[in-house]
C-alpha cells in the first residue's frame, strides 16, 4: 500500500497588494510620491487615509508642475549645458572645475537661475572676500559664473543678465627667475637626479609657454629644419609658432628620439607629476614660503627677459600669445633702455 504523502499545513493568505507609492509603516503607512523629479511624503493610520493623501500629494505636484517650469533652468541644468556648449573644448578645464564648485556650493545645484540677482552675487562675493581670496581670484569665479548666466540668456532660459560686480585687481611683483636663481636651480635638479624635471624647466624657460601647451607638444609640431616650436591648442585657441632656441635644441632632438619621432615629448596631461618634485626643489631654494615660485613663473621669466633685452611689446605679444597688448604691458617697465631712448630724442 503506497505511502500517503504529508499535507502541507494551511498557509495564511498572502496579503493585499498595496497601492503604488504607499508602505507599511509602524504607525500606519507612509505615502510616498514623486514627479518629475520633485518628492513629497506623508503619513497615515488607515488604508482610506493614505489613498486620499496619496491624491491630494499627485494633485499638489501636478500643480507645482507648470510653476517650476516657469521659473527656467536650475543652476545645475545651466552649468551642465555651459560645459556642453562652451567648455568642452577649453584647456584650462581643471580652473574651470574648481570654480563650478565655489559656484554651486554657494547658491546650490537647485536654485532656479532666475533668482540668481545681483543682490545674491554680492553675498557670493561677500562670502568668497571672507575667506581670503584677492580681487583677482573673485573675478575668475564671477567670470565662470557670468559664463553661466550668459548660457542660459543665449538660449532663452534667462530673461535679463545681472551686472557682474568685478572687484579691483592689486598690481602684483611680477616674480620671475634671476640669472643666479636659474643656475641654483638646474644644479639642484640635476642633484636631485630628475632629468625630466631639469628637461620641462629648459622648456618652458625657454619658449614661454604654458605648462598645458609644452604638455600637449608633439614630434610633428617641432620643425627642426626651420628651427621652430607650434602650440596649437592654447588658452585663448589662437595657435602660434615661436622659434627654437639653440639653447633648448640638443633637449628637443634628445626627446624626439626618446619618443621615436611621434607622440608628446613630455607624456603627462597635467601639472600632477611635476608637483611634487617642484615642492622639493622649492624646499632647497629656500623659497617654500614665497607663493609666487610656481611653474607659471617661468613663463613670467622668459617674457622679461625678452623685454630687457629691448625686445618690442607687440614682438613679445606674439611670443607669448597674449590676446592683449594690455597684458604684455605688465612686462614694459623691464625695459629702461627704451625710455632713455626716447629721452634722448625728445632732447634732441
């Protein structure tokens, strides 16, 4: 006689589906709805109460609906399409970030851009003099948010532009290197026993150019025959050609070599991996302290230098790839020569 099988013990029924966006909770449930975006929560003893509050909730967001629409593009949606748009392309991108950051943890990725008044940017530059930045450094944040706001007008998302309040600008000692200083600092970089260091130094001494564009420069924008360097993606897009120093041609042919005639001469992107040596060449100059002994301020050096060497400000502007002539003013005074000059003229 075949084994009779166990029955299972009844099971309890399996409760009631609940209805979409509410939950049990312990005192009750809890009502959760969103849309588009925009949350609202309540809570509830009975099953009937959170049904009613489930629809008064869809009813007052579908309200709040057309409203927000009406107020534009948040901060966040107009950072996001500035970078599409304008910033994509830029070199400068590490600066731009940080000062995105200031901009959004200032006014908040939610706030509406219409509210972003002339009234709220001067509590941004209050709060930015607070912490200690320079009028210069104020002016690059109200710069990258202008560029912001400016996004959103173009495309209809903002009706009215604020006024930028720009700080003023101290004049700073323009801090370059001394005949000496540049000797020191290539014995002790070759103590150190960091050739690629003593290598980017020469170049960017040499022919002026930022730490991105000597970064970028590849075999194929090197004419050794015509004795000429090409930056092709600069800061203000405008390529230029500068031509070799004789001083810094056994370093370029060396690294060519290196590279096998293709590619970059200097295999890094960023100012990363010189950071760090340049700290400890800092130390041994005895310069940890001064905040204008950077890289940058080689390029500050090779721009005097021509000028005191009576080199014209309009030559030195296409040398340096200045967009303004202004900004190649700022090295006119290293240049006494020209003024003797004139005075001997104007005597004559």
């Amino acid at each position: 006689m075949p084994a009779r099988r166990p029955t299972l013990p009844a099971l309890p029924p399996l409760p009631e589906p609940l209805p979409r966006g509410i939950r049990r909770h312990r005192s009750g449930y809890i009502v959760d709805v969103t849309v588009d975006g925009c949350r609202k929560t309540r809570t509830a003893r009975t099953m009937p109460e959170a049904i009613a509050a489930r629809q008064e909730l869809l009813s007052t967001l579908c309200q709040e609906k057309p409203q927000a629409a009406r107020r534009g593009w948040t901060l966040k949606e107009a950072v996001e399409r500035t970078w599409q748009t304008v910033w994509a392309d830029k070199a400068s991108q590490d600066t731009i970030h940080i000062n995105v950051e200031q901009v959004l943890s200032f006014f908040g990725e939610t706030c509406p851009i219409i509210d972003i008044t002339l009234s709220a940017i001067d509590g941004f530059v209050s709060h930015c003099a607070a912490k200690g930045n320079s009028g210069a450094t104020i002016n690059r944040k109200l710069s990258c948010l202008s560029r912001i706001l400016r996004t959103a007008h173009e495309r209809g998302a903002l009706p009215v532009l604020p006024r930028m309040p720009k700080r003023r600008e101290s004049e700073h000692r323009i801090r370059f290197l001394s005949r000496k200083e540049e000797e020191r600092m290539l014995i002790i970089i070759e103590c150190l026993a960091l050739p690629d260091v003593q290598d980017a130094v020469m170049c960017l001494l040499y022919t002026g150019f930022r730490c991105g564009e000597l970064w970028r420069l590849e075999c194929r924008d090197i004419d050794l025959e015509r004795g000429t360097l090409t930056a092709w993606k600069t800061k203000n897009r405008h390529p230029r050609t500068i031509p070799l120093v004789e001083k810094l041609r056994p370093i370029i042919e060396r690294r060519m070599e290196a590279c096998g005639g293709s590619g970059r001469l200097f295999p890094e992107g960023s100012n990363e991996w010189l950071r760090r040596p340049w700290d400890i060449i800092r130390y041994h100059m005895g310069m940890s302290e001064d905040p204008q002994f950077v890289p940058h301020m080689l390029r500050h050096t090779c721009a005097t230098r021509l000028s005191q060497a009576g080199v014209s400000l309009p030559l030195i502007k296409e040398w340096m790839g200045h967009t303004s002539i202004t900004t190649t003013a700022r090295y006119a005074h290293f240049s006494p020569e020209d003024l003797r000059t004139a005075a001997s003229l104007l005597g004559n």
